[in-house]
C-alpha cells in the first residue's frame, strides 16, 4: 500500500523529492518516479518491552536498536515516515521497494528483503557505497518519528517515558488507563481503508466502564453532599425560629362564617382560658412529656432537630404504603408555627433547617414546652393545658399516665377524637412504647386502662355568639375531613360562606315549633334537614336545641339529633325499589301483599289486622300502602340485600366507611328498614334529593366556600358537581330516579299530606316499632320508637324525624301511638309549604316505566297462592347476596325507552281509610 503524503528527506525542504544519497555525493535529482522510496513499518514493540533495545553506536548511522549488521543510513538524521495501516490480521503490510530508474535497476540493487525475523547478513566492503534498502526490523523496535523526539535529540528519558506515546494521554480517546497507576494497554489501530471502530478487548471494555462508574460517582457526591451541605449553610444563617408567644397570637385569629347570601352568621373566636395559658419549662409533668416522646419522637433527647433514620422509615413507609412520618417534634413544631403543610421540598428543606437552628439555640426543655403549649389535640384546644381541661376538666399537671397517653395519641388526629376505636389503638400504642423505651413500669401498663374522657358536649364551648352550635361543629367536621382543622383555621384568620339560607332556616325552626306544640311525652326529639338537589347544600339545619341540662343541672351542649342515626322504617323501601327498578323490573309487576305471611316461620304483616294489598299487588299500590310483604318479599327473593345497600349509597347516604354514621345491615331487615339498618336525617333528606335531582347525586355538604384572611379562595362548591348515581347512562339513572317518582308520588295523598300549592311532590313516611318488654304495660306492645317523613320537590328535598334517644315507647298528645304521618308529616308539609311559597311552579319530567307498567295491570284481584310455594330460606340469617340476571321484557317497548309524555296517574282504591294500628313497626 502506497503512502500517500509525501515526507522529505532530513536537511532536505518539506516539498522536495526524496532520493537516496551517498556519502560524499551532491544532491542530484531524486528518483525518477514521483512517488518517494518507502521505508519498512516498525511494529509498535509488546507491553514491557523497551522501544530501544540499546543505544546507538558511535561510529555510524543506524536504526535505534537495530542489530549491528543492520544498513545504515548515510546520515545523523533519519528519515521519518508514517505508521502504515495495518493489514485484517492486525500485522502491517508489505512493502515494495524503491521503483527502478529508467532503463533497469541501479547498480548494487538488492532484492526484495527475507521474511520478517530473517536477519540479513553485513554488506560486503565493496559494496560499501552501493545504495542498499534497510532490512526490515525487527517488530519490537520503535521506528524513528520526528526529529525533535528524545532519542534523536540526545535528551531521551532514562525511564523509557515517551513524550509521543499517547497511551499516557487520558485526553485522547485511544489513552489507556495508566493514569492512575493501572496497567497500560494497547489500543488497536483503526483500519483507514473502511475507518471501522475500534474493537476492544474485554479488559479494555471493563476498565472503561470503571472509569465512567467513578467518575460517575464523584458527580453524585458532590450534587448529593457537598452542594446540599453548602446550601443547608446558607439556609441556617437565613432563617429565624418563631417563638410559642408569636404562635399564639397566630392561633388567636377569629373564623367568621357566613350565610349563603353572604349576610354574618357568626364567629368562632378561639378557645379561652386554659387553651391560652403558656406553661413554663419545668411545668409540663414528666409522664407528658415521656408519653409524648413515645407517641411523636423517642429519639428527641439525642437528636438534633431532624433524626435520619426517621426519614428514612417515612421514605420507606411512603413507598410500601406503610404509616407514619419522618418529622421530629422540633419539626412538627416549625410546621405548626409556619402554618404550612405544603408537600414540597421546600417546606421541608427550610423546615430542617429551622429544627436545627432550634435545637441550637433552645435546651430540650424549653422545646418541648414550646411544642406542648402551641400543638392542636382536638375539641378546640391549643396547648397542653387545655387539652387536659376539654378532656378531662383537670389542669395538666394533674395527668397520669394514662390519661397523657391519650392525649399524646391524639396529635396525629386530632379530628378523630370522638372516633373511640381509634382512640384506643392510640392509647395502645403510646402505652408500650413507653414500657419499650423504659418509660413505664410494665406492671403499671398491664394494670392501666382506658381513660373516658368526659362528652365532647360538656366541654366549654368555643364563644360563637348567636350562631348555631350543631352547624357550626358540622361546619368545622366537614372542613377537618378536607384537611383544614380548627387550629389551621384560627391561624389563617378563615372566612367560611355556608350553604346555609337564612331563611330557610328560620322557616324549619319555626315548622318544627309548630308541629311539637302541644306534645306532653318529654322522650319525643326531632330533627329537619333540608338539601338543594341541584347542589347538594344543605340549606337548612336543625338539630334540636344546642344546650341542655345534664344530671347535675348544668348547662351543657345537646345532641345533635340530626346528625344520629335511627332505623328508617318504610322510609327505606324507596332503595328497596330502586333495586328493584335497576333489575329492569317495573312497577307492574306483582306480588302477593297479603297480610300475615308467614317466610320460615317467621309472620310479616302489614299496616294493620286488616289491610290486604291482594294476592296480586302491583309494585305501585305496595309503595302507596307500604305493604310489608311485599317489599319484604321482593329483597328475600328477587333483588337481594346487597344491591338494596348499593342503592342506598348510590343514592346519597353514607355510611361510616365514607365519613358518614349511617350503618347498611347486611340482613333481610334492610327490606324494611330495621334491624341493624340505621340513617341520619341528613342521609335521608341526601338520598331523596337523588330522585328529586332525576339521578344525578350530588354529594351533600355545608361548606359553600372557604376563603383566607387575604380573601384568597380555597375551594369553592356553588357551582353543581353531580354524576349519574344509579347507572353510567345518565338517561337510565333518570328513568330509575323518575319511576321511583312516579311511585312516591302517590304515597303524599294517601298518607293525608298535601304538596306546597302548585307545586308536585313525592315521599314516604316511615315508622319503626318500639321493642316491647315483658314488664312493660300492655299499652306498650303497639307503641313505636322511631317516624319519619321523606319528600322532595325538584328543588328541595326535606327529611324529618320524629323520635326518642334509642327505644322509648312514644306517645302523642292523645296519648296514642305517633306515625309517620302524625307528627313528622305535618312538620315537613308545614315547612316545604313555607319554603315553596313564591316560587314558580315546579313539575317532575315525565319518563317512559321500566319493564311492566302497572297502569296496564288489571286491579282485580287474584287468588291466593299458597304459603308453601315461598322457597324456604332463613329470613334472620345473612343470606349470600348474588347479583340478580336481568329478566326478559315481557313489555312491548323493552329496555331503556325514550321518555312519552307521562300520563295522568289513574286513582287507585286503597285499602280503607280507618286509621290502622301497626304492630309491625310501618305505616303508609
């Protein structure tokens, strides 16, 4: 292969042609060819090998560390040339020799070299001046490069350090890894022809990766450590530690609420007294303190404001979806003084900081005093002291140990206080890991129990002024659930619009006044909660009064009745049907309603000795009498108990599980509303607002908007957040809510109530029966407990209750039993009339019935089947709950139709107009 750059001879000009020259001689024209003699290539001599085997003689010219028979050259100076391409394999090529001049070869022309490793014998004397080529060398011996080379120049390393050996060059991209003291390698050379990469070995591969690895590595050390090291420095020197006198006045600022229409409802103005009073290092008890260690920090002693290994058990806790956090009780004192709870890196970042700034300048006494004094445990007590006040109406020095770890618990949920299950788990926990850490004796924690703390209504109430106490607590539960509680809101100065109307309000006050005057039976309680469909606000509220006398004849908070649940009664077979409705089943299909029928033993009547819904009772007429049998029938046998609870949630009422009290018994008695099935007025008065909404559930709530002291928006409910509730199809959820409409709406004239004037309504009353005792008097045994009356229009949907605290035997002013439609009926007709009076006239949307429609069923009535063709099946029992197969149509329109122009609803004979009693606990 022919060298394609053109190098000169030395003492030669860089252009001019290179010739071979003989001592003695002048400088005559170089080789007739145009192209310059070659040289043969030098291999690049093995690792450990030197590039020079010796030095250069003294009396003549040769190649550094050729042999001493090897040619000479005719001059100091030698030749340079380029490093050839190497041949496939990795051996470099063979040369031609010089071109001939014209003519024929030159005199003294030698031929072609022998084989690489031949060593060719000493030119003879005669020959001395005859040009001769060099042998080949041998193929560890370095070719001569430039001239300014070491070897070349007289200054060559003693150590063999070859300036030009780019193997020690980390720079270049072939330098070998003998920088840092490894073994150097040779990089294989690139093929020129097809420029091909390099191959390396697998040595060479894996000590490149090494390489990359390190340096990979210093990297993350210094963006890991040394610049967060610097950063936190200067964030130190940049931050100040509030002070618990600072904190306070924060915790001080009052929360204002407001009406719907933006009128002053009131202000909650922070607790006094006890929840105030900033104890003095040296005064918190050491059981306080302990049981706080356990329960927040038990490394707070030794650590410095943040502890490592908590971190990373919060990291580790975060990915595995375990519980708990990494904060120290210095940290969770900067978040608490900063009021600010942001999941960011930021917060955190200075939040460390700040700990650490503490633990600096404050002795661990006076942190945790600082902590106790400032931190939130519920019932609207700031601080230590007034926690031990709200709790246990004793000042905190006066705690034990138990009753501290009660209190220590509740800091991580604090809106959970009531919650006594997980009080108690709390209290658990706190006691053993006082025992572990050697805190407590563990004979005192096997001996310890439970602590009660006294009702939350007998603690001192916040100062609210004319505002409602029931409101206000479910003002502030509904925004604890959201994540803002009661300390937050005080330190934010909050402002919170209700979806409270004023009056509406007063309206319910003044129904409720009218319907229990008169009453002489002092058990009977009530409760109004009325909701916009259309939103889900509640714009009416109440719960009875807000104080009561308690043993002693003190001044206390009452009960919410409104928020405690009761058996619903017939109320509740509005989700029987709409079970029923989502099968594909129609309110003409029928049943057999007669009364005392007897599932397994067990006899279920219906309102009274003598009703009789008929053997063939259609769905429609069931509801409009509340025939027992029926619906009792139609959840043993056809839909089932789980998809009647289903429903229920669907529909808008919410059981514990979701936030709410309301409890779905998984048994038959959810049929009719008994047994374990229990309902709050506001889940009732939710459920209906689904029906009246034509299937959109929209979720019931009392915080219209939440604002801060800058008047900067929180969050905002007006504007309607409903989904279909009882199919994904919205126009289906429509046809269920509408049919169940169509059913309820024929229950108000039956039960001898009336809609607001020129407005159509819908509902069902409800009665719950009291559990009659063998030492009771016999006037008891038809006696009942709980009454309800559940009805809407499409723009407002009120439930009320009329009952006792668990089972009374209730009476009326007649002395004789109440109903549904006695006491409460009246109170929810008084009211939907008030409320309805000036407003346009409101009518349901027609829709098409599902499945069987019952105008077209016959009202004959049919023989009576006989009991034994009911399939047995033990009613008391939980039955395993199957989800029932859609039936087949037998109407001619089928599926989900589009919506006629709905008919008048033709009147339906009922079964007597006699006021019956109902032993069974329902009524119409």
């Amino acid at each position: 292969m022919n060298d394609d750059r053109n190098r000169s001879w030395p003492g030669q000009e860089p252009d001019a042609p290179r010739r071979a020259q003989w001592p003695g001689e002048d400088d005559e024209p170089g080789w007739p060819s145009e192209e310059p003699p070659r040289r043969p290539q030098r291999r690049t001599p093995p690792n450990g090998i030197p590039r020079s085997a010796g030095p250069r003689p003294a009396d003549g010219p040769q190649w550094p560390g050729g042999d001493a028979g090897g040619p000479e050259w005719p001059s100091d100076n030698e030749p340079r040339r380029p490093a050839p391409p190497r041949r496939p394999n990795g051996m470099p090529p063979r040369r031609q020799g010089p071109p001939p001049p014209p003519g024929g070869r030159p005199a003294g022309h030698r031929p072609p070299p022998p084989p690489p490793g031949d060593r060719r014998p000493p030119a003879p004397a005669d020959q001395a001046t005859a040009m001769v080529r060099p042998v080949e060398p041998e193929p560890y011996e370095r070719e001569p490069e430039l001239i300014t080379h070491h070897a070349h120049n007289g200054t060559e390393d003693p150590y063999g350090y070859d300036p030009y050996d780019d193997r020690y060059d980390d720079r270049h991209p072939s330098a070998a890894f003998g920088a840092e003291g490894e073994e150097a390698y040779d990089e294989p050379a690139e093929d020129d022809e097809d420029d091909k990469k390099k191959v390396l070995t697998p040595k060479q591969r894996k000590k490149r990766r090494w390489r990359i690895v390190r340096r990979v590595l210093y990297a993350m050390f210094g963006l890991f450590v040394v610049v967060p090291a610097i950063a936190f420095v200067i964030t130190y020197f940049l931050v100040d530690v509030p002070s618990q006198e600072s904190v306070a006045s924060l915790q001080s600022q009052p929360i204002t609420l407001m009406y719907a229409d933006g009128s002053p409802m009131g202000k909650i103005a922070p607790a006094s007294g006890g929840s105030r009073y900033l104890l003095k290092p040296g005064e918190v008890p050491e059981v306080v303190k302990k049981a706080v260690y356990a329960a927040e920090d038990s490394s707070f002693e030794t650590n410095s404001g943040f502890d490592v290994g908590g971190i990373l058990r919060a990291v580790y806790n975060n990915v595995t979806g375990g519980q708990g956090g990494g904060s120290t009780i210095s940290q969770q004192y900067i978040k608490k003084a900063t009021a600010n709870e942001a999941p960011t890196l930021t917060r955190k970042w200075t939040e460390l900081a700040k700990s650490f700034k503490m633990n600096n300048q404050m002795s661990k006494e006076e942190i945790i005093t600082a902590y106790l004094n400032t931190i939130y445990f519920g019932r609207g007590a700031n601080g230590i002291e007034a926690a031990a006040q709200a709790y246990f109406k004793k000042p905190a020095k006066e705690l034990g140990a138990s009753e501290a770890a009660l209190l220590a618990g509740l800091i991580q949920g604090p809106s959970r206080s009531e919650n006594e299950p997980y009080a108690q788990r709390r209290w658990n926990f706190v006691m053993d890991q006082m025992v572990s850490n050697k805190w407590l004796d563990p004979g005192e924690r096997a001996a310890a129990q439970f602590p009660k703390p006294i009702p939350k209504a007998q603690a001192k109430a916040d100062d609210a002024g004319t505002l409602s106490l029931h409101i206000r607590n479910r003002v502030i539960d509904e925004l604890e659930a959201r994540g803002y509680d009661q300390d937050r809101l005080h330190q934010g100065g909050y402002k919170i619009t209700t979806t409270i109307d004023p009056k509406a309000q007063k309206m319910a006050e003044e129904s409720v006044a009218e319907g229990m005057k008169g009453q002489t039976d002092e058990n009977i309680l009530n409760a109004l909660v009325a909701i916009d469909p259309k939103t889900g606000g509640v714009v009416a509220y109440w719960g009875g009064p807000d104080w009561t006398k308690n043993a002693q004849g003190q001044d206390v908070q009452a009960m919410d009745w409104a928020n405690v649940p009761h058996n619903p009664g017939s109320a509740f077979k509005a989700f029987d049907l709409t079970a029923f409705l989502k099968m594909g089943r129609g309110l003409g299909e029928t049943f057999d309603g007669s009364n005392n029928r007897k599932f397994d033993g067990r006899t279920i009547r219906n309102a009274g000795e003598s009703s009789n819904c008929g053997t063939q009772c259609t769905v429609a007429e069931a509801m409009k009498v509340s025939a027992n049998t029926v619906f009792y029938d139609m959840v043993r046998n056809e839909t089932k108990v789980d998809p009647v609870a289903k429903a229920a949630k669907e529909a808008g009422v919410m059981v514990e599980a979701e936030g709410g009290k309301a409890k779905l018994s998984p048994d038959i008695n959810i049929a009719l509303g008994g047994g374990g099935t229990v309902t709050t007025a506001e889940d009732m008065a939710a459920g209906f607002a689904t029906f009246a909404g034509e299937g959109v559930r929209q979720k019931q709530h009392f915080v219209a908007k939440l604002t801060n002291s800058q008047d900067e928006v929180e969050f905002d409910e007006t504007a309607p957040k409903g989904t279909p509730a009882f199919s994904d199809d919205a126009d289906k959820s429509k046809q269920i809510a509408g049919n169940v409409t169509d059913a309820l709406e024929e229950v108000i004239p039956y039960s001898k109530l009336k809609c607001p004037k020129n407005h159509e309504c819908a509902g069902k009353t409800g009665t719950q029966q009291y559990d009659f005792k063998d030492s009771d008097p016999p006037s008891y045994r038809d006696r009942n407990a709980q009454t309800w009356m559940v009805g809407y229009t499409p723009s407002i949907s009120t439930s009320v209750w009329v009952g006792g605290d668990g089972n009374k035997p209730l009476h009326d002013k007649n002395n004789k039993p109440i109903y549904g439609r006695t006491i409460a009926g009246p109170i929810w007709e008084d009211f939907m009339s008030r409320y309805m009076t000036g407003k346009p006239s409101e009518k349901f949307d027609s829709v098409k019935p599902i499945g069987k429609d019952a105008r077209s069923v016959p009202t004959t009535t049919a023989q009576k089947p006989p009991e034994t063709s009911t399939p047995p099946e033990t009613p008391t029992t939980t039955p395993t709950p199957t989800t029932p197969t859609t039936p087949t149509e037998t109407t001619e329109t089928g599926g989900w139709p589009t919506k006629p122009t709905k008919p008048t609803k033709p009147t339906r004979p009922g079964p007597g107009t006699t006021d019956p009693l109902f032993p069974n606990a329902e009524d119409p």
